[in-house]
C-alpha cells in the first residue's frame, strides 16, 4: 500500500512539471490493465478472448458473417476467425501514414461502433477492446481478406513490428483472423483454459441463431471435445431447454420468445428470452446485451423481472388467487431459471468489463415487450400457469414465515456471545454501512478492537479453523460451537433456514494471516458460506482483506506491501528517505499493532477488500468444482492435481 494512500508526502525528492507522467495508449494499457479488462486474474485473461470474440459476433449480427472460429493452440496462442467484412486496410484520413486496421490496434477510443452506420446494435463500444488485447500480448497476428486481397500486421506489446503488408490473392476467402498470445509479464502463469473458452463459444452461438460457431483446440483437459460445431435455430430456449434437460419443472416448455424493438417501438434490436421454474435446483439468471455477458444484470434484467411479476400477479387476479399479491421478485427468483439477451442501439455499461447494463430505455423497452407476451403464454397454458403460481405462492408463504421466525435480534446475539475472544458488536442500531471481521485468533481480535471504528466495525475472533462442512459428518454442523457462535453473531440460520433479511451486518470480511495457514482458513470459511449462506454471496456482502506481509521503513518513510515481489522491487530500487530500510514481517494479524491494521487492512480509506463472487459459464460448474476440492472424496482432489498438474510451472514457497 503506497503513502499515497495514507496520506503521506515524499520526502527528498523534487516534485515539479517533471515529475508528471504522459504515458502512451498501450503504456498506460500495459500498467493499468485493471482499468480496461478488470485486473490481471483468470477472468480478465479470458475475457480478452470475448473481447475478439465480441467483434466478430458484432459481425454476424449485422448481417456480414454467418460463422465464427475459435481455436487454441497447443503453444497457448488463440485465433478468432470469422467470414465478415473484414477490417479496412486503408490508410486512415485522419493519419494517412498508418492503415485504419493499425489505428484499431494500437489506439484506444478507435473503432467502426461509434456512429451506429456500420452496425446498427454492437458489443464494442469504446474503441478499445482490440488495442487492449494487443497492448497485453506478446504477440498478435491479424490477417484480413478483404477486396479479394489478403493483408497481415503483427505486432508485440501493442507495438507494431512491420508495416502493413499485402500477402498475395485471396479469392475464396473474405473476414478477419486474430492470433495472440497473451503476456506472461502481465498474466504470470496463468494459462487459457479449454473449458472455459469452449463454453463460451457455446454460449454466443445460442444467443445469436443466425451464426455458426466453430471450435477447436490442441489442449485437452479430459472433458473438452477438440473439434465442435454449434448453432441453435431454437437460441434460448434450446440452451434452457439443454440446461434443465435433467430437471423436473413446472411448465412443459419454457416462456421463451423475441420481440423486434424497430417494430415495436420504432427503434434498433430486440430481445430474446426464455425461462422456466424447477424445485430440483436453485434458481439463476444469465443475461446479455449484444452478445456481452453481464454477470451483474442491469437495466434489461430489470425490466425482464418486472413483467414476470406482473404477469404472475395479474394472473393470480384473474383466477381469483388472493394470495398472488404477496409474491415478490425474491419468490420469483427462487427456482426460477433464466436466460435473457437484448439487442440495442449504443447501450451504456458500467465499466469497460461491461458486467452490469445502465441504459435506462432498455428497462421499459424489454418490461413491455416480454409483458405481453407473458400474459398470453399464461392464459394459453393454465396447465403450466396454475403449476407456477401455486410454487411461487409457496415460495412467498415460506419467506414471509421466515421472516416471523427471525431466529436471532441484534441484542440477543450479542447478550449470548458476550464470551472471552467472541464477538465485539458495534454501536449501530442499522445494518446499513456495517462490518463485521471474522478474524483468525484472539491476538489478532485484541489488535482489531484498536484499530476499528466502534460505530459500525465489529469483530469475531474463530479458535484456528473452522469445520469443513464438505468434509465432515451432516450431524456435526449443527453441534460445531465455532459454526454456532458465527450464525448467532450473523444472525441467520444455515441452509434452507438462511434469510437474506436477517442478516445483521452490510459486510462480511474474512481477515485472517498473509500465509498459507490462513488462506486455508478463508477456503474453509468460504466453502461454509458457499454451500450454507449462497444468497449471501450472490447479494455482494462477503469480502477478503488483503492485509500486508512487510512494513519497510526508510527514515521517516513506511510502506506496506503485500508480496515478496514487491518487497524485492522497493528493496532495489528504494523508498525515496535516507539510510538503510529496515524491513518487518508480518508473522500474523497478531503482530500488527493497531495502527497498523488499521492503516492497511480496516480504515476504508487506506485499505482494499476482494468482494467474493461466483463467475461461472456453465450454472453449477462452481458448486462441482468445491465439492470436488472440499468434499469426502479424496480421490476427486488427487485427480483434479493430476488433471491441472502440468498447468503449474512456478510456486513460490
């Protein structure tokens, strides 16, 4: 953590005009990569593959592409082709010097989208997703046939290794294809993975009928086809209909349909939807806005939700069902699975990630459009309508009941847990803007109730780690007195007895050691809330600190840092005061006085949370994943080891 951040000045150096910094596209690209595909980790990796993906989908929904390929390759490299237009090579009238395929690749805010005269509805908007791409990868290759010519670029880091170059005839051929590999310097060992990538391919494929997406790859992982071909006439309904194809549900056939928004509302796209309800498994929705993925919902969802309840509600009306009135979206979520993909003119997305739609006429657009469509689909099968309000009537039923049952009040966890070591509570009356830290032992809770804020800050210390509910026997969950204290002090219930409702703080932070003993406690506190608390999770409200491993002091200058990297990096390069740097290790949260924790892991103003999330293409993949990794069954993680084995090339130890 930089003195930036707790307000320090530098010391013994000039700070003037020439301290400033102006730093190229692909510099600024290269050392802020979080900005532009939301970090360095698994998921920004694979989303520069969506982000050449995307183009070409934003291709065949305008009409120019019928097919899209994706490989990869056995050295780690990834080509997108595709039968488009292909990008133009000309020279750019702004810059006749560099070819309008350069300016896209190595100029961020450059791209064909911002007008709406090449394609009417896009997923790139900014003009920055190929030059980010090639600004983190050490290599990329683009070829474009096009006018019956084919031409090639390459480039390195973002920057161009050779000219434009016209390759020979390509009469047969037309479209774009993009090879890169992604930076080792800016990904470390993280490597692309076959079925991630594959299920993404599957995915844009059912959102988009009119296109047929083509797979390969050189790199198997045991699960993943080397070669597949997918296109769905049936869209969203045929991926529903696949997802639940083992699933009992209470409709025969989902609500599914698409509505043309030019004629209906005089303006580009549409929207396609497809839903249906199950008590075989928990509900989830997975929506998109011109093929992009937004994990975080946003306006189209919004509107999709609205005239589902409406519907259900003037339905339940109409056939005299008094009870219907109580149904909330919470009731509807619950087993209720959903798909929803709006198509729409220069939509606005909260980031460049593009994870949560704010493009405020989405909302009633897709409310009106699914609307009444709904209400024909309910009055054409009762069937299936009666099977459905019945269960969401339950469903109400059983969270109003819960919510007369709340099993503990603020004052009562805290009159129980008022034990050595147990929870510190805060002073506020409101859940709003609370905290509660579950830390790692009684040193580090003595540390914690220094360095909190007591008006919204509390603490529970946990005696070393807690049980593993995947690996232990069911009758021991409810007898553990670790896992008992932890509800009492959240005031929730486990399972199917958790209410979102009761729960007594905003945030739930997991702040335990720098060291391997205590990212194994995390793992253990997470698998708990995954499998008892999910909704919690799902709602944003559990986070990681990120407390530091060494404090280097230079003279009157002290820095946190978090890694040995890191250390190393100050360690040569220096502090900026005068004389030798001392360096401290933080052996545990123990060891940290109270300004220290404060400084780096408590006080919002300094420090930095990990918000805990589930990203998953495939709807169960994360809850396979954990059972395999904390269940009973040993040899699931010895093959899972062996399967991912030859993906590890470095551990630091």
């Amino acid at each position: 953590m930089s003195d930036l951040l707790s307000g320090a000045q530098p010391s013994g150096n000039e700070y003037d005009a020439s301290s400033i910094q102006v730093l190229e596209d692909m510099e600024h690209v290269r050392l802020r990569p979080g900005m532009y595909i939301g970090g360095k980790d698994d998921r920004a990796l694979h989303h520069m593959v969506a982000e050449i993906v995307d183009n070409s989908m934003d291709e065949a929904v305008a009409g120019h592409a019928t097919w899209i390929e994706v490989e990869l390759h056995e050295n780690g490299h990834v080509t997108v082709r595709d039968n488009g237009r292909g990008i133009p090579t000309d020279p750019h009238p702004k810059d006749p010097a560099k070819s309008a395929l350069e300016i896209i690749f190595c100029t961020l805010n450059a791209g064909g989208k911002f007008s709406g005269d090449s394609y009417e509805t896009s997923g790139g908007l900014h003009g920055v997703g190929s030059s980010v791409v090639n600004a983190l990868s050490d290599h990329l290759r683009v070829e474009v046939a096009r006018n019956r010519e084919l031409y090639a670029m390459e480039f390195s880091r973002g920057i161009p290794q050779a000219p434009l170059a016209k390759i020979g005839a390509a009469p047969n051929r037309r479209g774009t294809s993009v090879t890169f590999h992604p930076d080792p310097e800016i990904f470390g060992a993280l490597k692309l993975r076959p079925a991630r990538l594959f299920a993404m391919a599957r995915s844009k494929a059912y959102l988009f009928s009119g296109v047929e997406i083509r797979w390969k790859t050189a790199l198997t992982d045991g699960d993943t086809p080397p070669e597949a071909t997918f296109h769905f006439p049936g869209g969203l309904s045929d991926y529903l209909n696949e997802t639940l194809s083992k699933a009992s549900t209470y409709a025969e056939a989902p609500f599914g349909g698409s509505v043309d928004f030019k004629e209906k509302f005089g303006q580009p796209g549409k929207v396609e939807w497809a839903i249906n309800w199950t008590p075989s498994r928990d509900g989830f929705i997975q929506s998109y806005c011109n093929t992009i993925p937004t994990p975080e919902g946003g306006t189209h969802e919004a509107g999709f939700w609205s005239a589902i309840l409406k519907g259900i509600k003037a339905y339940g009306e109409l056939v005299g069902n008094k009870k219907a009135g109580t149904i909330t979206r919470e009731d509807l979520i619950t087993g209720g699975c959903a798909l929803v993909s709006c198509f729409i003119r220069e939509p606005e997305f909260v980031g460049q990630t593009k994870d949560r739609l704010a493009t405020v006429d989405a909302q009633r657009m897709v409310e009106n459009a699914v609307r009444d469509h709904f209400d024909n689909w309910l009055a054409a099968d009762t069937k299936s309508a009666g099977a459905i309000l019945d269960f969401l009537v339950l469903r109400a039923e059983e969270r109003l009941r819960r919510r007369q049952e709340k099993e503990t009040a603020r004052k009562t966890a805290t009159k129980k847990l008022r034990l050595p070591g147990k929870l510190t509570d805060c002073t506020s009356k409101s859940r709003e803007g609370t905290e509660l830290f579950i830390v790692e032992g009684d040193s580090a809770g003595g540390s914690g109730k220094g360095a909190r804020n007591r008006v919204n800050q509390a603490l529970l210390p946990l005696k070393g780690k807690i049980l593993n509910v995947l690996g232990a026997a069911s009758g021991k969950l409810n007898t553990n007195a670790e896992i008992n204290d932890l509800c009492e002090a959240l005031g929730v219930g486990m399972g199917s007895k958790f209410n979102l409702d009761d729960l007594r703080y905003d945030k739930i932070i997991i702040m335990t050691d720098a060291d391997v003993d205590g990212a194994h406690i995390a793992a253990l506190l997470m698998t708990f809330f995954f499998t008892q608390m999910r909704p919690m999770i799902d709602n944003g409200h559990l986070y990681l600190a990120c407390p530091p491993l060494y404090r280097l002091t230079q003279g009157a200058r002290r820095v946190y840092v978090a890694d040995d990297a890191e250390k190393n990096r100050l360690l040569e390069t220096g502090l900026g005061g005068k004389g030798k740097i001392d360096v401290q290790r933080f052996k545990g949260l123990g060891e940290m006085d109270a300004k220290d924790l404060k400084e780096t892991t408590m006080d919002p103003a300094t420090r930095k949370l990990i918000r805990v999330s589930v990203d998953e293409d495939i709807p169960g993949e994360t809850g396979d994943l954990v059972e395999r990794l904390m269940g009973k069954k040993p040899e699931l993680r010895f093959q899972y080891i062996q399967d991912n084995a030859r993906f590890v090339e470095e551990l630091d130890v």
